[in-house]
C-alpha cells in the first residue's frame, strides 16, 4: 500500500490548534513497537530516540521490517525543520524492534522484500513490558494478530492490565483484512484500537472492524500518509498502520499539554477525551456505521476537553453518552483547506519513483503465535531531555522470578547429532529417561545443552548456570528434571537475572536467566498441599489451597519480570505464609476469593516491597459475614525474595 510521494498535503484537522499549543514535550516517552528505525534519515537526524536492544529474528537494517518502523517512527517523530513533519516531534521516542524480515532478504539498497516476519504474543508481551519499565507513557503497536473471539494468550493480556493499572496508553491498529474481524492486542480492553479512513471521513475498504472495537476504537486518517524511506527520501503509504502512529502522536501532544499545564501526565484520561470526542456516526444504516467504530478522530474538540477538564476529566469511557454533531460538522472538520488544516507532509521533497520503496501488504504485518518468537533482552534507559541516544542504552541486569517446566534443547542439529553418537547406536537425546542416565556419566555435557523453562509447552526462557557454582547448578537441573520424570515434580523456580538471550533448534530465540541456587525449588501441588495442610488434611483445606495455586499458575500465570510478577510467584512457593493464612481461613470456613499485588507503603531503604493479599469470603453466609483480607509483604528488590514482617489480616464489607 506504498506509492510515490503526493505533494499534496495529508491534512489531519485540528493539529494547527494543537501545534500552537505544543509540538510535544522531552518528558512525554513514546514506545514504538515495530521493526528497526533508520535514525540517519534527515527527518530523524535530530530526534529523541532511544535503542532498546532486543532480538528479532533475521533482524535487519534495511530490509522491509526496517522500513516500516522508520516510516511509523516518522510519522511521529519527524523533525519540523525537515522535509518531513511529524505530529510530537519534541517527544522522546523508545525503539523496540519486534518485527524481522520475512524469507526473502534485501536485495540491494534501493528494494526490500515483501514480507515482515511477525513476533508471537508472548514476545509482544516481553516487548510491551520492557516499555513500560523505561517510562513509556504511550506504546505503538503498529500490527496485531487476527482471532475470532478477540482473546489473547493470559501473558500477553495480563501486560495489557499491568499497563492499564499503571496509566500506560497502548494504540494499536485495527488490522486490514477489511472484514467484521479483530486483532490483539487491539480488541483487548483499555487499548485504544484504530481503524483508517479516507481525507473525507470515510473508513478504508481494508479496514478491519468489530464489537470490541466500537466502544473502543477510532477512526483515523490512514490513506497516503508520508513516511521516511531508509536511507533517505520521503513515500506515502496507507494502512491502519500509520493511522495508529498519527493517534500516538496526537495523544502525546495531548499529555504534553497536561505537562506544560503543570498537571501530572494521564494517558488513559487522554484516552477517554479521544475516544468521548470522536465524530459518531449518525447519518447512515446501522449495518453501515459499524465501520466507523467509535466515531472519527476529533483532534480540536479532544483538545477543548482536555483544556476544559484538564485531569479531573473521568477515566471511565461511555461511547454511549457521546453526543453526535452534525454531519456539517464532520465535514467542516475534515475540510480541505489548507490554510486552515496544517498537514503531516513531506514539504516540498519528491523522490524520483525509482527512490520509493514498495511496500509490504499491512496486513502480513501480524503476531503469530505460530512462528519462531524473537525475545526481548531488557537493557537501562539512557533518557535525557538532550539530542538522540543512538547507542544501545547501557545494560542493567533484570530481576527475574519464574514459574514453569524444565526442559532442554540442543540449539543446533550438529550439537544433537554429536551427543546421539556419544549416547550410541539407536539412542533417542531427546527422551529424558534416556538423556539422565547419559549425563549421569558424563555430566560435563550437562552444559553443553540448553536447559529451558516453559509455560504450556512454550519455552519462555533459557537457564544457564555459570561461575564458580556452575557445576551444582547444572547438577540441580538434573535433579529437577529427574523428579519431573519420576515423582511428578510439576513446577520448579527459576530466580536471577537475565544476561543474554539463545536460540532453540526451532529457530526461537529465548532470554536467558544466570539462576541464583539459593532459591530454586521443585514441587508437586499435593506436596505443597502436604506441607501447608498435614498429613491427613481437610477436604476443604486442600481444595482451598489447590485453588490458590491453581489460580497462580494459570489465571495470573506471567514472566516473572515485573517487581509485582516476581512477588505473587514468590508468593506460590512459601509455604510458611500459606499455611498460616489457610490454616486461619479453613477454621473460619472461608474460600479464597481474590488475590491481588499492590505496593506496600512501608518498606526497608533501598529495597522495593510489594503487599499479596488474599480475600476470602464464607459462602454460606455471603451476605451476613464480612470478607477478611490477609496480607503479607515482599520485598522483591534481591534475586531471591523474601518476607518481610508478619502475615496481618482484617475484616472488609
């Protein structure tokens, strides 16, 4: 959907407002989640843009992954005393790649393939977390995964939350198969979705619409929108791609405003005045206005709601109570006069058409769960109000606490074949009950594979012990995948650090944890139980107990990274605090009714401590007995967590 530069402006309504009250602020930070960004094009040259280092596969500078997160960082990021005007050009910017190329390579400077290799959910996920880490208070995710119901694997939703419950906006595209159809992350509740339309309000035939997305989703200018081509030059592209980095833009000059108004930034407030500002469809059959989700980017009347309301404008979004304007109105607002409309443009730059870059289809730019992932290697932030970082930011090591099954992978045919030849003639590497015994003689090929730790048969990390205790390490992993194989061991934790990343034989590549020894541990449910309950437990204090595990590893199971992830798996494996909170419970004949993670308002210096509380409620007497919480702190701030205080508990109505 790319074609050569039109020297006819793009006009977006209402940005000349907006521009003369701010073209963005150094303290507002966008993510973009995409392919590479070619910094060295002129319209970049000055921006504020941070690398974060991640690994995409076959990731490449110049192939068509690369070209497409150049022309969405463009879009916003464009510097105004370039050919190319971004929309929040004095906003910060973090890259994060997530895309790759597909099979076919670059051919030479001036061609690129047409394909984009796309990332899994858990990958979006690692990525989406990573920028919330660095401060983001805006994510682009210029692509999405189609599903029928709109659902995404609990990892990737439960980034989602975690961004929501901390004021992080996420916008992303509706997708372009132009059906009655949704995307994730776009369909997820409190993402701002965005569809394209045409310079006269009309949506685009290719894009995607849906139930989730009419209370949740705009419609934003899509069709010939220019953007940066790698190595220099400007092209136009349509695509609910570039809508989605136009909406990004516009919110971010909308938190810039709240900073130069001296009020505290508030994406999901932001949100709200889009979403309660949009332009409704209120002209056409009903069939008709499903297309034009929520309603048409309203950019002036967004603003007045922001400078009206400022932050005690309501954060919960009722598109029902939005009052329609006049179809008059829709058009005055997308007239095309250009005195009064300012336009994302290219100036007056116009490549020869054998400089414009084909580009790929947007629709192949989607999250797959079925290909090979990239990972994301967390790194520091180098963000200053200053000119652009275009080094890698320096490097910080990331806390992890993880919960999973143990495995292992020989990362090439090569390293397999030759272990298979050691084993001897018909050995099978690849089944455990053979491969123990062989390490058992020669365990110094204990770290000659690569031992992993998965979530329903999904590798998410690698574990590689090393230094001075590497030996007990690799010996400790032995011993867990033993007890997996004959005691039913179900789950083991793996806390450290990340150090680097590996790639699996399928091509997957993985981050890898340097585990600690002090705090790693295997278990069955019914030996927990065991532990916690006795020997002869109550039938009730067992299905209390398998509940709360059950509840941790499947409903709130994660990555282990965030200090809040890191507490509720710490919180699974310590026995002590379970037992005196379901000890207490089971004689007051409650069951577990939440669980929920929240700073803890008390805390050592230096450490970071976080409060896991247990809700519990008597089902018999729903009505006449109050709810009793328990609470227990942990300070997450060590590679090993660990409790602070005693387990404290009171009545809640």
């Amino acid at each position: 959907m790319t074609s050569a530069i039109n020297t006819k402006p793009i006009l977006i309504a209402g940005l000349s407002d907006l521009w003369v009250e701010t073209i963005g602020d150094p303290q507002i930070s966008i993510a973009i989640l995409d392919g590479f960004v070619d910094q060295s094009h002129p319209s970049l040259a000055e921006a504020k843009l941070t690398n974060l280092e991640t690994i995409a596969l076959k990731a490449s500078q110049q192939g068509s992954a690369a070209q497409h997160g150049t022309q969405i960082a463009s879009i916003i990021f464009g510097q105004h005393q370039s050919l190319l005007k971004g929309i929040a050009p004095q906003c910060r910017g973090l890259v994060i790649p997530i895309f790759a190329d597909g099979n076919q390579q670059a051919i030479d400077n001036n061609k690129f393939s047409e394909t984009i290799a796309p990332c899994s959910q858990l990958d979006l996920a690692r990525a989406i977390l990573l920028a919330a880490n660095q401060g983001a208070h805006i994510i682009n995710i210029s692509g999405g995964q189609l599903t029928p119901s709109g659902a995404a694997d609990p990892i990737l939703t439960n980034a989602v939350r975690y961004c929501m419950e901390n004021n992080i906006l996420i916008v992303a595209a509706a997708g372009n198969e132009g059906c009655n159809c949704l995307h994730v992350p776009g369909a997820l509740p409190s993402v701002l979705v965005v569809g394209a339309m045409s310079a006269t309000g009309t949506p685009l035939n290719f894009s995607n619409w849906g139930e989730a997305y009419r209370t949740q989703g705009v419609l934003a200018l899509g069709e010939n929108i220019p953007g940066a081509v790698l190595g220099g030059g400007i092209t136009s592209s349509s695509g609910t791609s570039y809508a989605t980095a136009i909406v990004s833009g516009i919110a971010a000059l909308l938190l810039s405003l709240q900073v130069k108004r001296g009020q505290t930034p508030n994406p999901q407030a932001i949100r709200t005045a889009i979403l309660q500002s949009a332009l409704p469809c209120d002209d056409r059959p009903a069939l008709e206005c499903r297309r034009f989700l929520a309603g048409r980017l309203n950019v002036k009347e967004a603003l007045s709601i922001i400078l009206q309301k400022g932050e005690t404008m309501s954060e919960n979004i009722d598109v029902e109570t939005v009052q329609p304007d006049s179809n008059g109105a829709v058009q005055a607002a997308l007239s095309s006069n250009q005195s009064q409309i300012p336009a994302v443009q290219a100036a007056t730059y116009n490549p020869p058409p054998t400089e414009v870059m084909p580009h790929p289809a947007q629709a192949q730019i989607s999250l797959l769960t079925q290909v090979s992932p990239s990972a994301i290697s967390p790194s520091a932030c180098s963000c200053g109000e200053g000119g652009k970082t275009s080094s890698q930011a320096p490097s910080q090591a990331q806390l992890v606490y993880a919960l999973g099954q143990l495995g292992y992978d020989f990362g090439t045919e090569a390293r397999q074949d030759s272990i298979q030849e050691h084993m001897g003639e018909g050995a099978n590497p690849h089944d455990p009950r053979q491969f123990l015994p062989y390490l058992d003689e020669n365990p110094w090929d204990a770290a000659m594979v690569v031992w992993t730790l998965s979530l329903d048969a999904t590798p998410i990390y690698a574990i590689q012990p090393f230094g001075a205790y590497a030996e007990q390490g690799y010996e400790r992993l032995r011993q867990f995948l033993k007890e997996q194989l004959e005691e039913g061991v179900e789950r083991i934790s793996a806390p450290g650090v990340i150090v680097g990343q590996v790639t699996l034989m399928s091509g997957q590549t993985v981050p890898v944890i340097l585990p600690t020894l002090r705090c790693m541990y295997s278990w069955t449910t019914s030996a927990l139980i065991k532990t916690v309950c006795g020997e002869s437990p109550d039938e009730s204090a067992v299905q209390g107990v398998t509940n709360f595990l059950e509840r941790v590893y499947y409903e709130l199971r994660n990555l282990g990274i965030m200090p809040q992830e890191r507490a509720i798996n710490y919180a699974a494996t310590n026995a002590l605090n379970i037992e005196r909170i379901f000890e207490a419970a089971i004689l007051e004949e409650m069951d577990l009714d939440s669980i929920e993670v929240e700073p803890s308002p008390l805390c050592r210096q230096d450490s970071e401590c976080w409060d896991v509380k247990l809700t519990f409620f008597n089902p018999r007497r729903v009505f006449e007995q109050a709810r009793k919480v328990y609470r227990f702190t942990v300070d997450v701030s060590d590679m090993c967590p660990v409790s602070v205080g005693r387990v404290r508990s009171w009545f809640v109505r």
